[in-house]
C-alpha cells in the first residue's frame, strides 16, 4: 500500500473532477432510476435528480483538504494507501449527504423510507462501484498530467563523463559552490535540505542555468531563495533558506544588491 500515485494539488482539476461527478451521478439516476425515481415525471427528475450529483460534488470537495493533510504529514508523499484513506472518507461523506437527500428532499416525512441498510447496500454500494470509477480514473490521470508538467519543467545538472548528475525542479535548487574538481548542490527535497556533489564545474552550471546568480567566484545562487542581506566583520553575505549564509565578494557586490534591490 506503500506504492507511489500519482498526485495533483491543482484545484482547477479537483473542480473539473467535481462537475464530472455531479453530471455522472445524475445520469446514472435518471437511467437506473433507484430511490423510487422511477415514480418521477418529465421535469420532476430534472429538479431532483441534480441534487444527488450536486451532493456528491460537495462530498468531493469537502473531503479534498484532508488531502493537503495527508500529503503534509506523509512528508510530501502520496501513496496508493494514502488515495484508499481519501476514497474511504468521501464514501462515509457521500453516504451521509445521499441519504439526507433522499430522507429530507425526496421522500421528506414518508412512513417507510427505505432503512440505512437497505438504503446502503441495495442502493448507495452499487452505486459507488459504478461512480468510483470515474473518480479514480480522474484523480489518477491529473495526477500523472500534473507530475509529467512537473517533470518537463526540471533542470539538470549534469555530472562530467560517466558520473551521475542531479534532475531537480528549479525552484528547489538552492545554492551551487565550487569544491575542487567537484561542485557541491544545496536543494530542497520533499522540504528538506539536500546536499550533493556532482564532478562539474561552476562556470558550466553558471552557463546552463542562467537564471542562477553568481555571488563569489566559488558560489551562484538561486535568487528566488534569497532572505536577507547579512553583513558581518565588514564582509557582506545572503542569508538563503534553509539558513544557509553564502559570501558576497567585492566584485559582484553591486550587482547583488542591484538585483535584490530592485
């Protein structure tokens, strides 16, 4: 259960998701006609019937914040386990908005309603397995468009012959500073700092990247980072996040400030 799904934070989607399952559920009412719709006319279906699709829509949206929460505690990762939570708790929420609707619009003050078991195991469980379907095949295609987006916007940083490199959106990327032979990547991963050496030099990262700003002739930065100026003992510095300090050197000390105070 611990396997990878695909993800998606985009509200739009969820929204989309939402209409599709409201005008799916209505269609599935007015074709199947359960809950005594059969005994609807013309356009009595037309004005009852929505209101089960605009429940379901609702379910949907209230359960999706539980999503940020799960993400957030699974440190950023989602997870097949992690969709089957968010599934469950819709149901429980769609089960209870359904049979208000169905107590307290359609039959309100009826004798004999249809009881809960019935009502869930003859009704509402069927009608799960056919609209579930189309929740999951929505949320698990959105997330793939969603995390392939992502995937194209990555940059590289590629390691010199054989040694391997690092793919990172650039946004997480931090800090670069020359060590050696090597160079040494300060990034964000899943919301934690990151550290890694790549055989490569600065001035190729500085021409492949040109969004970075070089700081010090041993370090570039990511300006999007950038926090505050720091000036101790007369040396001026950046402070970036994750607290990381990176010099400034007299010879690009205007131009940092030129960016910075811009």
């Amino acid at each position: 259960m611990n396997i990878k799904y695909p993800f998606d934070p985009v509200l739009k989607h969820h929204l989309l998701i939402a209409l599709g399952l409201a005008i799916w559920i209505f269609l599935f009412l007015a074709l199947t006609e359960p809950l005594d719709t059969n005994e609807f006319v013309g356009v009595e279906k037309l004005l009852y019937l929505p209101i089960y699709g605009i429940a379901g829509a609702i379910a949907y949206l209230l359960v999706l914040p539980l999503q940020g929460v799960i993400y957030k505690k699974n440190k950023e990762k989602w997870t097949l386990l992690s969709e089957v939570t968010f599934g469950l708790c819709m149901f429980f929420l769609g089960l209870i908005l359904s049979r208000c609707v169905y107590l307290y619009v359609i039959v309100p003050g009826a004798t004999n309603p249809y009881s809960l078991g019935y009502f869930l195991s003859a009704i509402y469980i069927p009608a799960i397995l056919t609209i579930f379907p189309i929740i999951a095949i929505g949320r698990w295609s959105f997330g793939r468009y969603f995390e392939k987006k992502i995937e194209d916007q990555k940059i590289e940083i590629q390691g010199e012959g054989t040694y391997e490199g690092l793919r990172l959106v650039l946004n997480d990327l931090i800090a670069v500073k020359s060590d050696d032979n090597y160079i040494e990547v300060s990034y964000l991963n899943n919301g934690t700092l990151k550290k890694q050496l790549i055989r490569n030099k600065l001035s190729k990262v500085e021409e492949a990247i040109p969004e970075l700003l070089r700081t010090h002739r041993s370090y570039l930065i990511n300006p999007d980072h950038f926090q505050q100026f720091k000036m101790e003992s007369g040396k001026l510095s950046v402070f970036l996040t994750s607290e990381i300090v990176i010099p400034v050197s007299k010879t690009y000390t205007e131009k940092v400030k030129g960016t910075f105070q811009n």
